[in-house]
C-alpha cells in the first residue's frame, strides 16, 4: 500500500469518530434540556424567556452536524478506496479540501478534531510509488 493511501486510511478511521461524538453530544445535551431540573430551572426565573428553546436549538444543531458529518465520512471512505485509480485523481483533491476543512474547524476541538486533517493533507501531497517499480527492482535484484 502506498504512503498517501495510509495517511489516507489513518485519516478515515479517526475521522470516523468525529460524527459518533457529534451524535452521542447531541443525545446528550437533548437528555439535559428535557430533564426535569432544567425545566424547572428556567420556568422559575424571573424572566419570561424559554430557556429551552435555545437548548433544543443547540442539540438540533450537534444533530445537523452529525449528519453533515456522517455523509463526508461515506465520502472519505470512498475516496480512500478510489485514490489509487488514475482516472479518479479528484478524490486526492476531495481530501486536500476536506482536510483543510477538518483543520479549520477543529480549533473548535482545542485542535484534536484537526488531526484526520492533517492525515487528508498528508494524503494528497505525498507521492505515492507505482506498482510497476516493485516488480522491476525483483527483477533486475533476481539477475
């Protein structure tokens, strides 16, 4: 397997993770605006503003994100599958831009969201060996 096929993989499997924390923050947070306490809380307030409107707006947003999420890491599945085919050239630009977009977005991480970025980036711009090389260095080695 080449070298930009491996950076490509390590990127996948770790990005795979992101949509799993993405779902399981949103099922939590929506467990802590329905709880009873929180409710509670902010009907008692002095104010007449719904808190929980914005709590489900906050858990609708880390929904939207895991499905925004999901469907890019279908796609670097696939691009990881498809990278080595000469005519599919675009899936190494599909990492290129998405590993620059993984970087940007995960400052909001604290930069650990920004490390299967830094794997997609990898992945476009290492050169990867033909396979015709291999078997021409067995051969001039076997005579």
């Amino acid at each position: 397997m080449n070298s930009n096929k491996i950076m490509a993989l390590i990127g996948a499997i770790l990005y795979t993770f992101t949509p799993i924390v993405a779902l399981l923050s949103g099922f939590g947070l929506a467990a802590i605006f329905s709880s009873s306490d929180f409710q509670s809380y902010y009907t008692s307030s002095q104010d007449a503003v719904d808190g929980t409107t914005g709590a489900g707006v906050i858990s609708g947003f880390f929904f939207f994100v895991a499905i925004i999420t999901i469907a890019l890491c279908v796609l670097s599945w696939i691009a990881f599958t498809k990278m080595d085919t000469p005519k599919n050239k675009g899936w190494k630009i599909f990492l290129l831009v998405l590993g620059i977009l993984v970087c940007v977005f995960g400052i909001f991480t604290y930069g650990i969201g920004s490390i299967p970025g830094v794997f997609f980036i990898l992945a476009f711009s290492l050169k990867g060996k033909p396979k015709n090389n291999v078997a021409v260095s067995n051969n001039e080695e076997n005579n």
